[in-house]
C-alpha cells in the first residue's frame, strides 16, 4: 500500500483525530532550501490520502511571519544588520517591491509550493495575533508559566526554570525590536519587560523597560509554547515536523507536555519526517548548502518535482544530489515507471505514486508513448535532427498530441539539464558539423580514426570499446593522447573530453561512423 494511504488508513481508524485538521508551518527569513519542501508535502500528500479515502481533511500553511529576524542570507548581511531582532513582517523587503522581509521569502516561497500542487490555506501569524485569536492561550500559557518551567526543566533539563522568565516576548514600543525583549512580570492584564542590551547575540536591546498588554499582536509566544498553542488555535489534529524536534527532550516532547498541562488540547498525530539529504548531508540554508526550493521547479516539471516527495516514505531520507549526477536523469525514469504501472494496474503502490505526483488532472489510462528523458538529452545533441521525427520513428507511429506535449516538455527541461546539471560525459555536445579542426589531424590520426569506425561497428560494451581504442592506438604506434584527441577533435572540437567509449557509445552507430570518416576523409586547404 502507498505510505500516504496507510498513514491516512492509520489516522482515520483511530478515531481520535475528528476533524482532520491538517497544519504546517515556515519561517520566511530567507530563500527556503528544497529540504524544506518535505515538511509542506509530506502534509499535502496526507491531506489528500484523507481525502481519498471519502472524508473531508482541511489542511492549513501558517507563515511564521511574526518571528524575529535572528540571522541574515549571506547576500543580505550589511544592508539588512539594522533590523536584527524585528519581526519579520515589520522588515522591509529586500527587492523594495513587496510590503516585508516577510512576504519577500513567503511569496516565493508559496509559489513553489502552488506549482508543486500544494493546496493549502495559507495563514499569517502575525494576522492570527493582530486579530486576537491567541489571546486565550495567551492568558492560558501567562498563568501556567510555572508549569511550562517545569515541563522545560523536566523534559528538556533546560535551565529557563531558575530565571524570572515568561513564555511571551513583546515588540519593545521603543525600538520596534522583538527578538531582544524579555518578559518578567505578569499581572492578569499586563505584562512587564525589559527591552535587553546583552540577551542575545545577534541583536541589542535598547534597555526599555514598561508595561504593556500582550494581547491583540502587541508580542508573541516563544517558539514552542506557539507550536501547541496554535494547534488550539486554529483546531488541528494532524501536524509533524522534522524529526530532528521529536528526539527525546525536543520541542516535541515539550509541546506535548503543553497540552497535557496548560492549553488542555489533545496533541496531534504527529508525523515525523526524514531529512532531506544533498550529497549526504543535510541541507542547511544558514550553511547554504544544497539548492534551493525555487531552483527545483526550474530543473523538473511539477509533477516529477512532487514524485521525488511522494516516492519516498516519510520516515526514510531523500538523497537528492542533481549537480554532475545522473540524478534527474534517473528520476525522470522512475517517475516513468511510476506511470507505466498506473496505465497497466500493474503494481498498486507505484500507481498510486504516480497518482499523488500529479498537480493536475490525471492523465488518461491508456498506452503512451513516453519520450524518455535520457533520449531525449542524446538527441537534441545530435546534429541534423528533428526531434518530433526522431520519436516519431521510435514509436513506430505519429506521437498524438498528448505525446507530443511530454516531448516537448522534457526537452525543455532536458535543455536546462545539459546546461546546469549534467555530468560532463552526457554534456559534452557533439558538434552539429564536423569542427574545422579537424582538418589539421595528421595522417596517422585520421588512419587511426578509420580503424576506430571499424570497432563502432562491432558488438562492443563500453568496457570493451575502450580497451580496443587504447590497443588500436598502441598498434598504429600512436601515442594514446593523440589518439584520443583524434576522436574529441572529430566529435567536438576539444583536444579532451570524458571517457571516450562511453561518450561514443551514446550516439547511435551510423551517425559517429559517418562523422569518424568525415574527419579522416577531411584535407587542409593548400593555397
Ligand atoms: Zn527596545
């Protein structure tokens, strides 16, 4: 059964998560890295496995547009220092076109989530504050501040215990900023804070000290007493996170105890998902390592960009590591699988893959012919081509338009393949015509060069191949770097390129015995 269904199968048998209220959330303090896709799709996908077994799941995506900028992007470090600490609605944008830092990296941000079929209700914090709707679990976390000490001292041995310390943060009315306010005093109506010099690191305080209330938006909750005290909120019953907040003493743990003691609200289900590796490591954006978010829409079209997410249970990790790999490559031709089987019936589980990978309509279940990506990349190098001919010929009959559409659509994400991403055995391009180098290769070379056309011609593996051109080279008593130039110079143009057997061996027999015996044929000009 497809992980989505048995998650969505578990919940619903429970009985305990009516109504299915599913929830996410992000932090948009700067370009989101594609790791941060899985927390929003794991959900989507559940959202929709509910969906699909007959109940009516709503899944809503909160920005945490209310939190202080306790970091900068790289790019943003000098120009954006002044506003260390402010809430990031109230930092400008940093294209000068949107109304905050906020709405800058959230938009962004949303978008990619839309192209990848997300559907979501998107919330802000900072309005969800504004608008009163935290004040009763305000109030319920201001008065059960010596219960939430308690839970963090026992579950997480975290110290906060033994400090005159409140749950709450206000944005000092004397220098705007949040991230540098502490809360010590807590009267039923007002709280009593101290704008902080020295708190934190990454921003100083004014050393204002006063009054205020903490309702209607005037300060938030710290992060984990907001994370349960949204869940009552706004309802929800089914909301996870990285795995890394549910080890032992996390936040997790500590949002739990929260329900159980202050807000008095069932925790829920929760779905603790895998990392999202790149090249082995985790992705990190304060590192900025890895890609991000915006860069996978334009490398994959949205529905192969959703398979990699739903291909994947949610408590195994993603490696994902598309620079100089064949990574896409084979993507694309699991994500084909994945199709074939849902147009076959032939295995449940990749149907339905298939199925939750799709941001539209599905696709009609009937025989298609679809261009495979890797051929795709060999052909457009190739000279004298016609794309929609070459296929045509494959399939043996003219694509339908359906057909026609796929092709085109993988040859323009082939294209930005080849430019990017694809390792330099597939990239190196064969020129459309017969470089004018060529000219110069000396006898023994162009000689050479025959004899190699007489080995395309035979039944050779890569391994194989390579091992006759380094002996035919030996034999005509041709330094192996000549010899091998010879080749690249014919095909491209360069002196060296990759492994030539492999890289011959990607085109298809006729065309490089044509083009081997055009450079040997090739003469110089004599004026
Ligand atoms: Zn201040």
């Amino acid at each position: 059964m497809f992980w989505a269904d048995k998650i969505a199968k578990e919940i619903i048998q429970s009985g305990k998560y009516q109504p299915y209220r599913v929830d996410d959330m992000f932090t948009p303090s700067g370009f989101a890295h594609v790791g941060s896709l899985r927390g929003p799709l794991v959900h989507d996908l559940i959202t929709k496995a509910i969906r699909d077994a007959g109940e009516k799941p709503l899944y809503t995506f909160v920005i945490n547009d209310f939190d202080p900028i306790d970091g900068l992007p790289q790019e943003l470090q000098e120009k954006f220092e002044q506003y260390l600490g402010f809430p990031l609605c109230n930092a400008p944008s940093p294209n000068g076109k949107l109304e905050s830092f906020a709405e800058f990296f959230a938009n962004d941000f949303k978008k990619v989530l839309t192209d990848l079929g997300m559907e979501a209700k998107f919330l802000s914090s900072w309005d969800m504050y504004h608008e009163g709707k935290f004040n009763e679990v305000i109030k319920e976390a201001l008065d059960g501040t010596d219960k939430i000490k308690a839970i963090y001292k026992r579950v997480s041995g975290s110290k906060k215990g033994d400090e005159n310390w409140y749950p709450f943060q206000v944005i000092c009315p004397n220098c705007g900023k949040l991230g540098t306010t502490r809360v010590v005093g807590w009267d039923g109506k007002t709280v009593e804070y101290v704008c902080e010099p020295e708190m934190v690191t990454w921003a100083k305080g004014c050393g204002n000290t006063g009054r205020i209330s903490p309702f209607d938006g005037n300060g938030k909750l710290l992060w984990k007493v907001d994370w349960p005290a949204h869940w009552k909120v706004l309802g929800i019953t089914i909301e996870g996170a990285g795995k890394d907040h549910s080890t032992a003493g996390g936040s997790r743990d500590i949002a739990r105890e929260i329900c159980k003691e202050v807000t008095n609200y069932p925790e829920p289900y929760n779905l603790p998902y895998e990392f999202f590796l790149y090249g082995g490591k985790k992705m990190s954006s304060s590192k900025g390592l890895g890609l991000k978010a915006r860069d996978l829409i334009s490398v994959l079209p949205p529905n192969v960009g959703r398979f990699l997410f739903s291909k994947t249970d949610y408590r195994e990790a993603i490696e994902f590591d598309p620079s100089g790999t064949l990574a896409i490559s084979s993507l694309f031709d699991e994500y084909d699988r994945s199709w074939n089987a849902y147009v076959e019936g032939s295995d449940e589980t990749l149907s339905r893959t298939f199925e939750f990978s799709q941001t539209g309509v599905l696709p009609p279940k009937e025989k298609t012919f679809i261009s495979r990506f890797r051929d795709v990349v060999n052909y457009i190098q190739l000279p004298n081509i016609v794309l929609v001919d070459k296929f045509n010929e494959l399939k043996g009959e003219l694509l339908t338009s359906f057909e026609k559409e796929i092709l085109e659509e993988r040859e323009r994400y082939a294209r930005v393949w080849l430019k990017n991403y694809a390792p330099e055995e597939v990239s190196f391009q064969m020129a459309q015509t017969l470089p004018d180098v060529a000219k110069h290769l000396t006898d023994l070379q162009k000689n050479y060069l025959v004899r190699v056309a007489e080995l395309i011609r035979e039944e050779n593996t890569a391994d194989e191949l390579q091992i006759k051109l380094y002996n035919l080279s030996k034999e005509l008593e041709l330094g192996a770097k000549e010899a091998f130039s010879a080749i690249y110079i014919a095909f491209t143009g360069r002196e060296s390129g990759p492994k030539a057997a492999w890289f011959l061996l990607q085109y298809p027999k006729d065309v490089v015995v044509k083009r081997l015996m055009e450079a040997a044929e090739s003469k110089e000009e004599v004026l």
